[in-house]
C-alpha cells in the first residue's frame, strides 16, 4: 500500500491524507515525515468541515521528532492547537507500522504534554488492532490543571441557575468531569460548551459526564474544547476513571469507560501511578484532495 504525504509542491497543491477513528474520535492524518503545512491551523478548519472538506474532529500531522520514534501535533477542527489526543495517539501507532514506517511494537510518542510510550498489539491480518498507551501520571494541583479554584475536587459552577459540583484533573491537557444521574437526560451541548469556556478555565477544557454504572463501569460522553461533542476522547476517558475513583464510586484499578463511539479500557499501574489506556484504532480510508492556491 501506498503511504500517504504531504506534498510539498507549490505548483499543485494536493494532500495525501488517511482517515482514521479511535472509537468515533475521527482525524485527518497527515505523514509529515518529509515536510508538514506551512498553516495547519487554516489547514484544520478546511479539512475537518464535514460538508465542504474531508470531515473529522481535526488533524494530526505525524513528525519526525528529535526525543522520540515520532511527533504528533494535533491540530482541532477550529484551528486550535492541542496538546494531547489518546485516541490520536493510537492511530498514529496504527499508522506508522501499518505503512512500514516503523517495525517495533513499543513506540515513543512526542506531544506538547510530553513523550508517551505505546504498546502495539497486531491482528490476525498483521495490521495493528488495539494500542495501549501509557497516558502518564494525571495531576491534580490546581494551578497546573489549570483551573482557577481552591481544591480540584466537587468545584462549585452556576449554570443555568442550577449548582454543579465538577472535578478538574489533567491528564496532559485539562478536564472538567461532572457525575450525573442519568446521561440521556443531561444537556451535554448546552452545559458543554459554557462550561469549556468558564472562566474558571484559564486554557479553556474538555468537560466530561459520566455516569456511573457500578464500580467497573461508566458511560460517559465528553464536550471537546475546539471540536465541540465528539465520539470518544481518550485522555477524557482517563480522567473520567480518575475522578470517579477519587470520588470513590469506581474502581482505581480497572474501569471500563463506555463512550458513544465504543469502549476504552482504563486502568492504573499500580508501581508508577501512570494511567493505562487501550482501545482499537480504524483506517477509514486514504485519498488525495486538491486544495485552494496560497493555502501553504
């Protein structure tokens, strides 16, 4: 198969892409090895309209790097430049390998939150199935999160004249996680997008409901800061365990988090502390699109 790149011509500007989903958190995926977008911002907002463009949450540009076996920059559907994505990561591992860009199975992974390991697990074809991938430890000090409060635990936030008690963690970008009682009665659009844009948010955040189905399950759907709601998010499924175990109404060892998209299994490394994330990584397709004159 054919590995798709970026083409760095200026007399026709054409990209070679692959789609690829983490459970429904879709992304444009860009091998960047041999030269990357001049404006991946302006880039972003082009491909990932799902009517005019290519459609996906964003797009992630896959780098050289000169800390790790690759780079990842993520890039959100409105431009915005993101830190960290699991869901992302995973198909990166998926990709690299699939495309013989790498042959090893234990990957290093350069993000703005820093280098992540990932653990590749083949399918009977030899293409990669699922990814673990080792999110780091998540923090809780406030003013690294960061989020403007006292304690990061059942923070107070009005909206809509209703109190609710919202946990903040990091798992390399912040996280704003609500445990309600029944999901599909929750205003997940409404409270979503205020809530990413509180002031309490100095970065803005990701906002996360969950609700908790017994101590190893959850299901959760997540607001994205600069995607809006999306199918999955990974590191919004770490912190979803993370909180819900600091609350005590879920298991800190191993929980299964059920989003819209599929399920992600989370579970903490008990030496370390690290959060452990699995879950499968999709090739949707491969193509080529002719894009508008100066976008580079």
């Amino acid at each position: 198969m054919d590995i798709p790149k970026f083409s760095t011509s200026s007399a026709a500007e054409k990209l070679r892409f692959t789609k690829m989903h983490g459970i429904g958190n879709d992304y444009v995926y860009i091998d960047c090895t041999s030269g990357s977008p001049s404006n991946p911002e302006a880039l972003s907002i082009l491909l990932s309209d799902r009517h005019k463009g290519i459609g996906g949450d964003g797009i992630i540009l896959i780098c050289p790097s000169e800390c790790a076996d690759f780079k990842m920059r993520i890039f959100n559907a409105d431009g915005s430049e993101a830190k960290m994505c699991g869901n992302g990561s995973r198909c990166v591992g998926k990709y690299v390998y699939d495309n013989g860009l790498t042959d090893k199975l234990e990957l290093t992974l350069e993000t703005l939150s820093g280098v992540k390991y990932l653990t590749l697990h083949p399918g009977s074809d030899g293409k990669i199935e699922t990814v673990t991938v080792d999110m780091g430890a998540p923090t809780f000090e406030p003013a690294s999160i960061p989020v403007i409060a006292d304690s990061n635990i059942g923070i107070p936030v009005e909206v809509d004249g209703k109190t609710l008690k919202v946990t903040a963690v990091s798992m390399g970008n912040p996280h704003g996680v609500i445990i309600v009682d029944d999901l599909d009665q929750t205003d997940v659009h409404g409270i979503g997008s205020r809530l990413e844009r509180h002031p309490m948010w100095p970065d803005r955040a990701n906002i996360e409901f969950a609700q908790v189905m017994n101590l190893k399950e959850i299901r959760m759907r997540v607001w994205e800061r600069g995607s809006g709601e999306t199918q999955a998010c990974g590191t919004g499924a770490c912190a979803t365990a993370v909180a819900a175990s600091l609350l005590g109404v879920a298991d800190s060892k191993d929980v299964t988090i059920h989003l819209l998209g599929g399920d992600l299994k989370i579970s903490r490394d008990k030496e370390t502390g690290h959060i452990m994330m699995t879950g499968p990584a999709t090739t949707v397709f491969t193509g080529e699109m002719e894009l508008p004159e100066g976008l580079f």
